[in-house]
C-alpha cells in the first residue's frame, strides 16, 4: 500500500528550500551558489600604489659607470612622469613623495639634517643620462594642507635641477626612475629617462 502522508486528505506540500545557513544574521553561501554580491578584497599595493610591480632592473650603462666610481648600496628610489612643475625654472626642483619612495636611502644623519628643516639641504651627485655628473642639492619639504588633514612630505632634488632639464631635453610625460647609491660615502643618485613610447632607458 503506497504511503502518503495526508493532511486534510492532501499531501504533505515539502517545505523544503534550497539549503542556506544563517549565522549571526549573515548569509554564507553554499557550494555552487553564486557569491557575487560579497565584497571582493582590495589587491596589496606596494609603496607606489602599483599592485605587485616589479623592481625594475638598473641599465648596464649605468652600471658600469658607478662600479668605476667604486659605488655601492645601489637602491631603487621612484619611477614617475614628469609634471609641468618638474620642469618649470620657476620651481627649479624634482619632487620625490616620500609615500612614493621604494626604499629608505638616507642615512641617519641625513634624516636628522633634513627633518630638523635645514634649508641648505643635502649636497649629492646626479649622473644624468649621458653618464655625467652634475652637483646637486637635497631637501625635504612638508606641504601644508587646509583641510586640516596631515601635511604631506616630499623630497626635493633643487640646486642643479634645472640644468639637469636642459642638457637631458627632458619633457612633460617623461617617465623617470631615479636610483641611490654611495660613492665614497658622498649620496649620488642616478637618473634614468625611460621613453613613454619605447619603454627603454633614455641615452
């Protein structure tokens, strides 16, 4: 005899439901369900705000040039594209964010003269990209904010900058990396132009 179960002389309706949990009033999806609406975690950023970007590789040429100035504690400092202000002879300077900055190049020392608002700065080398040298000065400015938000901080490569525009024909949209290094303790640093275009360093 087939089993049925009744109720009023109707079958039992199944009061069964796609199976969900509950727990602490949140939804958890099954296997299988679509889970589109959870929020998806942001991807880890470096220090340049680029998701996983590769540290790129500093050109032979330059290479070369500091191993015969006997250099060492060769850093990666910044890749950015130049703004009208970089260029500007009225500004006369590079700006650096410090939250852009790759790696700590600056000695304890140095970090004490810059931070206790010396306006001479820091005197350091630049190897321009036809490989010469050029003097050039280091600071580091606080810029104020109205909003009442913290001050941002940038460093500054000032003193020589300009120069360093014209005899490079350094445009607007370049992309740059500027590289650290010691040479007989003295701070250097090295400029490489990388062409929008080409992705290749600057000769």
């Amino acid at each position: 005899m087939r089993n049925t179960n009744m109720i009023g002389n109707r079958p039992e309706a199944s009061s069964k439901k796609p199976e969900e949990r509950v727990d602490g009033g949140k939804r958890r999806f099954e296997s299988g369900e679509c889970s589109c609406s959870r929020a998806k975690k942001p991807r880890p950023k470096d220090t340049c705000g680029h998701a996983h970007e590769p540290v790129p590789d500093l050109p032979e040429t330059f290479k070369e040039k500091i191993k015969g100035m006997e250099g060492s504690e060769v850093k990666f400092i910044i890749q950015k594209r130049l703004y009208s202000t970089d260029l500007s002879k009225h500004h006369g300077r590079l700006s650096v964010p410090l939250n852009k900055v790759k790696a700590e190049f600056l000695s304890s020392e140095e970090k004490k003269v810059l931070e206790g608002g010396s306006k001479q700065g820091i005197e350091a080398l630049i190897i321009k990209p036809c490989l010469r040298g050029r003097e050039v000065s280091l600071k580091r400015w606080e810029m104020k904010k109205q909003t009442g938000k913290p001050s941002s901080v940038v460093y500054a490569i000032t003193r020589g900058w300009n120069s360093v525009v014209e005899d490079n024909q350094l445009k607007q949209g370049h992309l740059i990396q500027i590289w650290s290094f010691r040479a007989n303790s003295k701070l250097c640093f090295a400029l490489v132009i990388v062409h929008p275009s080409l992705g290749e360093e600057g000769r």
